[in-house]
C-alpha cells in the first residue's frame, strides 16, 4: 500500500501500490494533488518525502551529480514501487 500525508501529517489517503506505474501516476489516478511540470524529475515540483518504506522505491536519477537526492526523497514522476506488498509512507512537501 502506499499512504499518502500532507504537509502537516495527515493521512489523505491509502491507496494500493502498483509495480507498472510510476508513482505519480499513481497518486493521479486516485485524484490526489500533487504539484507536477515536467515529469522528468528535472523541475523537482513533484518530490515527496518518504517517511517509511524508502527500500520499496526504484528511484531513477539518484546520486547523479546534477540531481541529489537524499534517501527520504522521491521525485514522484520517475519514481516506482519495487514490492507492493511493503508498505510506503509518502509526505507531500507543498
């Protein structure tokens, strides 16, 4: 499952975890809002805090120089569940 808080830590949503989408397509599908651009992971509008789960997230361009990362961060649009039987806890930041 993937739970979905706010910026003051309240749970919005609980949602099942798709391994074949990204996660914010996911959070779109559900009719959550959530800021997005580009959907490149290029903008950083889309990024979330993982609060718990951070081990069940691929996340694409990580560590690259031009794009840190800190483990308790995704970029929602380039970003997928790898187990959806572990739970993911994702704080939107705005």
């Amino acid at each position: 499952m993937i739970i979905i808080k706010n910026a003051s830590w309240e749970i919005i949503k609980v949602i099942d975890a798709d391994i074949n989408k990204t996660l914010l397509s996911q959070l779109q599908d559900e009719w959550i809002e959530i800021t997005y651009a580009c959907h490149t992971g290029i903008c950083w509008a889309c990024m979330c805090q993982i609060e718990s789960g951070s081990d069940n997230v691929q996340k694409s361009f990580r560590w690259e120089p031009w794009f840190p990362l800190w483990d308790d961060e995704v970029m929602t649009c380039i970003a997928w569940v790898i187990n959806k039987d572990e739970d993911i806890i994702l704080k939107t930041i705005y």
